[in-house]
C-alpha cells in the first residue's frame, strides 16, 4: 500500500529458475492453508457501505512467513543481520504488538 512505483521499478527481479520452483510452490500452498485457517469473515454495514470482508489472522502464519523469508534472503544475499531486522520488524509491526510493550 505504501510502496510507489520507483521502488518497483528498483527492485531486483526473482529468477525462479535459479532456484528450486517446488519450495515456492509449497510455501504458498502452506501460507495459503494457514490464512484460509485463521481468518475470519465479518460484515460491515452502515449508511454507505455494506459488504463482507475478509480479515486474515497473519500471526498465525509466521514460521511460514519466516521461511519465505529466509529463502528469499539466501537468493538476493542478505547478511544474517540483515535477516534477522526483517524476520524481528515482523514480530514487532504485523504480529500486533501493544502499545504499552513497545514503550518499556
């Protein structure tokens, strides 16, 4: 949602063929079942709007998110370090820290 084109534009493309297709076939086929699993359907009503959404409970799916990750920093050479800030910017940003956590 926040990304604009330049940085599209920039980004290094995935050579599938460099790798092993089947691990990202069976990633997303996991990540796929782990968001079907724990999601939830919910009605939003109101003067103007009125639809189902479908709302994904992401933290669930987080050591299939890591793995991902983690084949992906082996193709574009991530340092460990470099790993580890997006596997622990994860934990803090999509896994639904509370406010009170993050200012101790």
């Amino acid at each position: 949602m926040d990304v604009v084109s330049r940085e599209v534009d920039e980004m290094p493309i995935f050579d599938f063929a460099m790798s092993s297709p089947e691990i990202f076939t069976n990633l997303q086929s996991e990540i796929l079942r782990a968001y079907s699993r724990h999601s939830e359907i919910r009605q939003r009503r109101g003067a103007i709007i009125l639809t189902d959404e479908t709302n994904f409970d992401v933290k669930h799916s987080k050591p299939i998110i890591d793995e991902i990750d983690r084949v992906l920093a082996r193709h574009y050479g991530f340092t460990d370090e470099e790993l580890d800030f997006i596997i622990n910017y994860d934990i803090k940003y999509r896994m639904g820290s509370d406010a009170a956590e993050d200012e101790e």
